[in-house]
C-alpha cells in the first residue's frame, strides 16, 4: 500500500533560504541514489516563509529518513520552524 503524506510549516525570519538550501541537498542525494518508489517534492509558498512537502512511497519514509541529507535537513529543524510541522 502506498502512503503520502503532506506536511507543512512555517519557518523564522530570516532562515527560509537555509531550509531551502537543506531541502536541495535532499533532492540532490535522492537523484544520486534514486529510489525507485519515492516521490517527493517541496513548495514554498507565496509568504516567502512557508513551505509544502508532499511525500508518497510504497515502503514508508525509511529510504528518505536514512539519508545523511535529510538528517541534516531534520537536524536543527526546530530552530528554523515557528512551530512543529503539521503532518496529514
């Protein structure tokens, strides 16, 4: 069975293009192993702040938690984030 989930948070002053610049080093690491079952893409929104991901895959988040991208992108997420993302 295939899972998507959509996640969305707003970040701090000041920290968009550092998200942004985290959330590049995930794509470009997905494009260098290339999961197969994994789609995966994030927005950022009109607010210049807020930002869209939108994730589904077959074998749940573990090819995409297991890289050392998106740990760093996870790493300090807190101090980016106005608060907690909501996931759905």
């Amino acid at each position: 069975m295939r899972t998507t989930q959509h996640i969305q948070y707003t970040t701090r002053p000041g920290t968009a293009e550092l998200n942004a610049d985290l959330i590049r080093g995930v794509f470009a690491e997905l494009a260098e192993i290339g999961p197969s079952d994994i789609e995966y893409a994030a927005y950022l929104l009109s607010d210049g702040q807020t930002f869209v991901h939108l994730f589904s895959s077959s074998s749940g988040g573990a090819p995409l938690t297991e890289l050392p991208a998106f740990r760093r992108f996870q790493a300090a997420a807190s101090d980016r984030h106005l608060a907690p993302p909501v996931s759905q």
